[in-house]
C-alpha cells in the first residue's frame, strides 16, 4: 500500500486543516495509507514581534518546505494566506482546495457585548490595520501574534478589546460562536487566499490522488489574488490586500493597496474567469500608476 506523509505545522488549526486534506483523499483512493508529521515552525517559536520585523510569512514554512526536500514529508498544507508568494521550484504548489467563508471577523472577550474603548483592537498584519482604522476611528490597534487559540486566551485575559480573526479558522476549530461581527469582503478585504487551504509537494511527483481535492475555483481565485499581490510585493512593505469572486464565466478581483503618500486605494476588475492572473496583474498595475519600488 503506498503511504503519503503528509507535513503539517503543530497548531490545532493546522493539523485540522491538513487533516481536511487527508479525509478527502481518503474518500477517492481509500488504497492509500495517510501519515500526519507534524513540526513547529520558526514563525511558532517566536511570538515577541510582528512578522515583518523576523521575516516574514516565510517563516511559517520553512521547516516545512526541508521537510518536503529531504523527504519527510511528500505533501504539506498550508493556509494559503500564510503562504510566501515566491515558491521554491523544486516543491511547487500542487494546487488549492474549495474555499471556506474568506471573510473577516471582529471577536469581543467571553461575556462581553461592546468594545472597550480604553482598550486596543489585536490584529496581526497590516492590511487588517489600515482597514480597522476606516472602520472604528480612533480606536487603538495592537499587534498580537500566536496561533488562534493563543489569541483568543491573550483577549480573555483583558489584553484587547476584541481580535480581527479568519471567519475559516473559527469554522474549522468549531469555534463559530465566538464571532460577534462578520465584516463584508468589501468592508474588509481579505487577505489574498484566505478561506483556502494550499497544497504542496516535490516536482516532478504523481498527483493524480489529489483529483478530489483541488478545487478550481478556489484554484482560480487563489492564482489571481496571489498575483495581485506579487506584483505589488517586490520590495514593498505596504499593505496590501486581493479577493476575486467567480459568477458564471467571469472573475472579479477587488485589490486593496496603499500608495506612498498614505491613501488607501481599492479598485475592481472584471474579466474571463480564465484570465484571473492577467486581470490581477494588470489591476495591480494601475493601482500602482507605474510606480516602482527599491527592492530590499
């Protein structure tokens, strides 16, 4: 029988999300043995700072990315909004799953029902600051880094107000009840593939057992918003945001970004559903107004 291993990182988001994967192989080729390696990242290790000051998403693979290498691990799963733009060739993208609620959620402490004003909203990445700002002038926003469950503990012991979270991790931890406010994807556009889990594998590897799990919507629109977003991130630190939507035979792709003088721009484009890529590099292009930025 042949025998997959399958790496995760250790969190319990993770290993639920990479077991999603396993229970849809399982379903189609039930002549294939499954085996779990779990491993903590870099990015779990170090909690006291904010990505962008260690590294970056990176982080969050690198131990994975040696495992698949050295043959630990014959696939990997990732939340695709984790997820580097740039992939090392030699263990490419196998393909992406159907897409789970991609919105944004606003969380308050257990039992309390408003925020605390004296206290700052927790939200880990950039694109979530600048829209937080929009949409609850001032209040205060903090970083707060850890896995959810790490998160939801530091808000329940008095640290924030309330935590801007993934609506798709509280789904899939059954923790749907602690969401009090879901925002719209156009309130709070989401981070490029958030909802979609991301598969990874060696070059060169027989796939086919995986006809059951990629999805191609959620492939189309994961490959668009990740291009959106390479095309702005080559050196600069803005934050940035992309989500498309599939209707029929088209694609529109809602890009957010912040240009050099601080305005935050968001623009749409609509086009054949076969042409996401090319749509989100040309929108991409235009919010930019041809403006390039020093690579690091």
């Amino acid at each position: 029988m042949k025998t997959i291993r399958v790496g995760s990182r250790e969190s319990k988001l993770a290993v639920i999300q990479s077991e999603l994967v396993m229970d849809a192989i399982r379903a189609s080729h039930p002549d294939i043995a499954l085996e779990l390696v779990t491993m903590k990242t870099t990015g779990d290790k170090i909690l006291d700072r904010t990505l962008d000051k260690i590294g970056g998403k990176g982080l969050f693979v690198k131990e994975l990315d040696a495992a698949l290498l050295d043959g630990r691990a014959d696939l990997t799963v990732h939340s695709c909004k984790d997820l580097p733009m740039d992939v090392d060739p030699r263990i490419p993208l196998a393909g992406f799953s159907k897409r789970e609620d991609p919105r944004d959620v606003l969380v308050l402490p257990q039992g309390a029902a408003e925020l605390d004003h004296t206290k700052p909203i927790g939200c880990a990445s950039a694109r979530r600051a600048v829209q937080l700002k929009e949409l609850f002038p001032g209040v205060d926003i903090a970083p707060v880094r850890g896995n959810v469950l790490t998160r939801l503990r530091k808000l329940d012991e008095g640290g924030y107000s309330a935590l801007v979270l993934a609506a798709a991790g509280l789904k899939r931890l059954g923790l749907e009840n602690r969401i009090t406010r879901y925002f719209t994807v156009d309130e709070m556009i989401p981070a490029a593939g958030q909802g979609i889990l991301a598969i990874q594998s060696r070059a060169g590897e027989d796939l086919s057992y995986l006809s059951h799990v990629v999805d191609e919507e959620g492939t189309l629109c994961a490959s668009a918003e990740r291009a959106f977003v390479r095309r702005l991130d080559g050196g600069c630190s803005s934050p940035i945001a992309a989500h498309a939507r599939i209707k029929n035979e088209e694609i529109s792709i809602t890009g957010l970004y912040v240009d050099e003088a601080g305005r935050v721009l968001r623009r749409t484009v609509t086009g054949p559903r076969d042409r996401g890529e090319a749509l989100a590099i040309a929108l991409a292009d235009e919010m930019k107004g041809g403006v390039s930025c020093p690579e690091k």
